[in-house]
C-alpha cells in the first residue's frame, strides 16, 4: 500500500489494475478460506478429529499404567531370571483357593 497523502501516486493505470486484480484474488483466497472453516462440515470434522485425537492419548496412557502395574506385580512373582519365586506364589495361591472355597460354600448355603 502506498501512502497518498503525502507522495503523488506515480503508478501507471495498468499497474494500478494489476495491483487490483492481485488483491481481489488475495481477497477471494480468503474468503475461500473462511468458507471452508466455518462450514459445518469442517467444524464436526475438526471436533471429531479432537475428539479421536483425546481419546487416543487416554488410551495410550492407560496402556502405559496398565502395563507399568502389570510389570510390578509381575516382578513380585517372577525373579528376574525369569524363575518362579515359590514363597510368594504359594501362600497367594491358598489365599485365592481359601476364597474360593468360602465364596462356593456361602453360595450353597443361599440355595438350600
């Protein structure tokens, strides 16, 4: 742009239109582009993709605590060689049997 109150505009008419045309088509490129923003379907489109996008990273971050949890518990029973530690594994594994055996005999006793 140039200033006309203090120079002569020394722009020929052809330049002139060419400056013009040049931003009529900056003018059309934009509103184009404002166009395609707004329109509901680029709004639901760039809400969906937010949305996917929010999901995926709570996803990805439950992977990681789940996996993490699965690593330490795996870690209480498992040396690492890879060998079972017996003096843990056992007394769980009565633990699991006793609840088993109570949660049987307490649904039997409903039933009579």
């Amino acid at each position: 742009m140039t200033d006309t109150s203090s120079t002569p505009d020394t722009r020929t008419p052809a330049q002139i239109e060419a400056d013009i045309k040049r931003r009529r088509e900056t003018l059309a490129e934009t509103l184009d582009e404002i166009g395609v923003r707004v329109h509901p379907k680029t709004i639901v489109g760039d809400a969906k993709a937010k949305v996917v996008s929010n999901i995926d990273h709570t996803l990805g971050r439950a992977y990681v605590g789940v996996n993490r949890t699965v690593s330490q518990v795996k870690g209480q029973f498992v040396t690492q060689e890879g060998a079972p530690r017996l003096e843990r594994i056992v007394p769980v594994a009565l633990v699991v049997v006793g609840v088993a055996g109570l949660l049987t005999l307490g649904s039997r006793r409903r039933k009579r």
